[in-house]
C-alpha cells in the first residue's frame, strides 16, 4: 500500500503517510495530529478524517476508539463573513 | 432577536415530524433549515419505503415529503425559515443563525437538534481523483438535478444506501459494474440486494478497494479479497474497469451545534460513531436540548419521523403537559420498539442499549429458521430457501398463486395490508416473514407493485400444456408492450429463455412499479424473476 497516495483529510490535503509519520513521532490524540497536519481545520471540520485518524491512533497505540477525545467544536458552524456578524442583529438597535 | 416557543433546527423528515407535533398542540414552532428546501435526504428517495403502514410504509420517499410540506404549510403555528443556518448554540439556550446575510438570535424555550448526518469517508490508493463521489452526491446528481455521474460505477458498500443507490443507478441507464462490500455479508436488506442481482450485478462481499486508477479521472479500481480477520489475500486483486467509483460506507451524526452546547457525547459505532446521551424521549444531557433523527444515531427516515414526533411530544408536555400526551408518547415509542424489534434492528437496539449502559445481546436465529448464508452472501437464495416458499404441485396447477421471496426478517407490512382476499396472513409483528393462505389466494398480483422490496411474484404453471405465466414488477424504461418478445432473466439476471409480454398493468395503482405478465416454457416458471426489453429494430 503506497500510503503517500492515500488522502485522510481532504479538505487540508493531508495523506496518509504523514499522519502515521505524526504518530510515530509521538502525538496520539485527535486534537495533537490537528494542530500538527490541521486535520479539522479545513471547511468540513474533521468530519470526514477524524474517524479514520482515530482508528490509525488505535492501530498505533492499541487504545479503543470509545476511549479516544474527540475536539470540540465551536461556534460559528459554517462559514461566516466578518461583516455578517459586525451589522449583527437588525433587532437588536 | 426571533422569539419562538420551540426551536427545530433542520428540515428533514426528523425535523418536520418533530414541528408538526409540536404545532399541533397550539405552540409556536420555527424551523431553520439550511438549503432552499425542505425534505432533507427524502427528496431523493425515490423508492418505496418499508415499515409499517401508518408511518407511510410502501411510499415513496418524494412523496412522503409531499405529504410531510402540506401538513407543514398547513399549520399557520409554524415558521419555516429556508437558506437558514444555525450558527451557534450558547449555555443560556439562545442560538445564533445566519439568514439572508444577517446572523440573528433566537431564544427558544425549547430546542429540537434534527440535523442529520454526514458520509463516511474511505481511505485508500488514488482516493482523491475526480469521478469518487459519496453515494448521496450521486443520489443529488440523478435524483434532484437529472444529471448522470458517469458510465460506469463501481459502488463500494452494501448497506441500503449502496444497495438503493446502485438500483437508481441502473434506472437511470447507468453500469453498475459490481457492489463491493468488506464484510463476509451484505449489509442492507437482501430484497433491496436481490433487485440488484436480478439486473446481473455482482455482490461481491469480503472484497474491498485497494485504489483507484487513472490520473486525471478514474479509469477503473483495484479490489482484492479479505480474509476473516480483514486482513487482503495477496493474489485474489481484480480490476474492475469503471470511470466513477461510489462510496457508501455509512454515515456519522453530524453533532456540531450539540458539541457548543456541551452536550455529553459517546462514541458508538453502531450509531455511527460520537453520539449524544439522551433519555428515552430525546431530551439530551443540557436540560431543553433534544435530538431526532440520524444526528441521534444512524437510523432511517421512518425511525428518523417517529423520532422527531417523540421529541415533540415530550417537549409539549414539558411546557404544557396533559395526559393525553403522554398516551401519544407511549405510542410513539411502541412504533419505534417494533420497527427495531427484528433481526435486522440488532445494530441499533445493541447501539442503544450502549448509550444507555444497558446490556447488549447476541445475534439469535430465534426469528429466521432458514438458513440464509447463501443470501447473505451472495444476495440470491439457495434452492432450500427457494423451496420453501414454493406450494405443492397441486396449488400451482389451481391458477395463478403468489410467491412471496421475502426470507429476512424486516420491518415492513404493506403486502399484508394490500390483500383484498386476505391471503397474506396477519402479522403478529411488524418484523413478520410474509406467509401465504394458497386457498385464499387468486393470483391477483396485487401485493406485487405493493412491496417495497419487490420481491413477490404471481406463478400459474398451467398457463397452456407447455407454458407458464410469470407476473413480476418492473422499474425500468423502456417498458414493455403488450405482445413483444422479450428476454427472460433468472434471480442472477442471467438470460434465460425467451418469453412473451401478455399483460401490463402501469396505471396510477401502480404508481411506476409496473407488473408484467410473462408467457415462458414451462420449465422456467420457478427462475423466471426479471426481464430484458430487447431493443426491436425501427
């Protein structure tokens, strides 16, 4: 299997072979590979790699993946324009 | 600042179940919903859904949303606010949306999460070129816009979806080269893998994708076999030529607004992975917060319905309770038991009963006697199981009698409730195997475009001294005529004798899922179970 070749995180283009790089270096939690590769940072917020990393980090250090942390998430949920929120509330005067 | 009594965020069928039962009972409801439209995942489902017949059992999914969006606009208590999207929800229960380029507030008294889920992703070689799409996008492309993905699919995944899916394909004219699945058994419900396998689609199981090929765009897929621990047989690697591969590989509750609210998660994966604690009626771990629907645990749209009138419900009468409610409630959850009662509702029951740390259970046989190892494996009954739906000799030659090639135990009971002559026994449970009463049966066929799974056939052996008729449903174009010749398939969609078209029922009863009278040798009235239109010569 040529890892290199296989994308986890699509929307920040990370592959494969660097998260199991990130691993083996020592980071075993969702949130450490995230601030290291920014897996979960691009637009779908790691819902489309956070799972397959989870099970890489369970391959790597035998954890179960019920016990593994998930990030958080927080406000705002979709992307949103700086000017949106600075006009704020139009009922609000 | 929005002021609202009950808050619904997400206009799928969990949502608009979850309003409508609120509404119902005099309170303010507003919905946000993020796309133009409301339905969610049901504006696509264009083929009959099982269950049980009051929750729409035996209709199609586009038109459940019809009947869903006219109660809806029926309610002058509801507000459906569409390109709405839920931002933010804070400790103090207000939530923040984006709408018509302006975020605003809400403070609901209550608040009902129904926004659904998000496809599973699938590490593997080249998994990043154009023509992979996620099963719901191909589902988008053919079902909402008209638009064909692409020639030649290869669909990995054998869950409802990749089986659904694949089917719509094929109706849409496209190749489905092969449905690929890792585990040792296909996923969905066998009737929706035998429709496949009728059209001669491959169901191939302990395979999965080791990469795409091409550059540019796919131009095909190496797949190889797995052995039982999951690991890939070196040597068993075939390449399927294709120019789209489809991923369907399951969903995950899509749980953001409940992660601000800080909301207690578990991670379940036969949920689908992180998913809320709740108590039984779905209010979550932040007092006032509820959830129905996928984002609740991967389910489907009926569970999905019956889930968001639950919710409803106990929100009703948290804010104005009376007892009538919690009758309507204890109903509600009797609907939802038994649509999960069944071999089939194993996942889910076991899936819940870890989030409510109660005990799971093992996988009994108590509900299916039959041996169905072969079915499960390659989507097409063994001959034992074949057998045993087939009457005697002597009911066969009495006129035409109903086949019902229904083995799994499933939720679903509108062939029951279609009969007019009573033939299909009465159900005990809604996860019931269909049995016929032959004396009471004619042949009338009626049942056959009332199964949601297809799967019923009306056989008069005698049809003349060497010819039998077989009566079977069909969903593709071009239809037959009356009169033509056609090619007659066996369960695997292999061609095997010629037959001749004498009758075509496909008027509104129907509802497109024609049924076709085929005249073949006698010799084939036990394989005869599909039909290829030849093209004739103009």
């Amino acid at each position: 299997m040529n890892d290199d070749k296989i994308i986890i995180c699509r929307c920040e283009d990370v592959t494969l072979k660097e998260i199991r790089d990130i691993i083996a270096e020592g980071y075993t939690t969702i949130e450490e590979v995230k601030r290291i590769a920014r897996t979960g940072m691009g637009p779908c917020q790691g819902k489309t790699c956070s799972q397959i990393i989870a099970r890489e980090i369970c391959r790597a250090t035998g954890k179960k993946m019920e016990d593994l942390k998930y990030p958080e998430y927080r406000p705002p949920f979709g992307g949103v324009l700086f000017d949106e929120i600075i006009k704020g509330d139009p009922d609000e005067e | 600042m929005f002021k609202t009594d009950v808050l619904v965020i997400g206009g799928g069928p969990a949502g608009i179940s979850a309003a409508l039962s609120v509404a119902k009972f005099g309170l303010k409801v507003t919905i946000l919903e993020e796309r133009e439209f409301l339905g969610g995942q049901l504006i696509k489902q264009t083929h009959r859904f099982f269950g049980s017949r009051e929750e729409h059992a035996g209709v199609r999914g586009i038109s459940i949303v019809k009947e869903l969006k006219e109660n809806l606009s029926a309610n002058d208590n509801i507000d459906v606010l569409l390109g709405a999207t839920a931002m933010g929800i804070y400790e103090d229960g207000t939530v923040t949306m984006l709408y018509k380029g302006e975020v605003r507030k809400i403070i609901p008294k209550k608040t009902i999460i129904a926004t659904g889920a998000f496809e599973k992703y699938l590490p593997f070689e080249n998994n990043d070129i154009p023509g992979i799409f996620g099963a719901g996008a191909v589902q988008t492309l053919m079902n909402i816009y008209g638009v064909i993905p692409a020639e030649k699919v290869l669909m990995i995944g054998s869950g409802n979806i990749g089986l659904i899916v694949s089917y719509q394909l094929v109706q849409s004219g496209v190749n489905v080269q092969a449905v690929v699945e890792a585990a040792p058994n296909i996923g969905g419900y066998l009737v929706h893998a035998s429709k496949l396998r009728r059209q001669g689609i491959p169901i191939k199981t302990s395979y999965t994708i080791k990469r795409a090929i091409g550059k540019e765009h796919v131009e095909g897929a190496e797949i190889v076999r797995l052995d039982e621990n999951w690991n890939e047989i070196p040597g068993t690697e075939e390449i399927i030529e294709c120019d789209s591969i489809c991923l369907a590989v399951g969903l995950s509750p899509l749980y953001d607004l409940l992660s601000h609210s800080g909301c207690e998660m578990k991670y379940i994966p036969e949920l689908g992975g992180n998913v809320p604690l709740r108590n039984e009626n779905l209010e979550t771990s932040v007092n006032g917060l509820y959830v129905a629907g996928d984002v609740a645990g991967i389910e489907e749209a009926t569970a999905a319905m019956l889930e968001g009138e639950l919710a409803g419900l106990d929100v009703v009468s948290k804010l104005i309770g009376n007892e009538e409610i919690q009758n309507e409630i204890i109903t509600v959850k009797k609907a939802l038991n038994s649509l999960r009662a069944g071999p089939t509702g194993i996942k889910i029951r076991n899936g819940i009963s870890k989030l409510m740390n109660m005990e799971t259970e093992k996988e009994s046989i108590k509900n299916n006697m039959t041996d169905l190892s072969h079915l499960k494996k390659n989507g097409t009954p063994d001959t034992v199981n074949i057998e045993s739906k087939l009457p005697d000799d002597s009911v066969l030659l009495k006129g035409g009698k109903a086949i019902i090639e229904c083995y799994q135990g499933i939720p679903c009971d509108p062939c029951m409730h279609s009969c007019p002559f009573g033939a299909i026994i009465k159900f005990e449970d809604i996860n019931d195997i269909p049995k016929i009463d032959f004396n009471k049966c004619t042949g009338c066929g009626i049942c056959i475009n009332n199964c949601p799974g297809l799967a019923i056939f009306v056989i008069n052996k005698d049809h003349t001294d060497a010819t039998s008729t077989v009566k079977m449903p069909y969903e593709f174009l071009p239809k037959p005529e009356k009169g033509s010749e056609v090619d007659v398939l066996n369960r695997e969609g292999i061609k095997i004798c010629d037959g001749k078209v004498i009758q075509i029922l496909d008027g509104p009863k129907q509802d497109k899922t024609s049924v076709v009278t085929v005249e073949v040798p006698k010799a084939y009235y036990g394989e005869a179970r599909n039909i290829r239109v030849v093209a004739c010569d103009e």
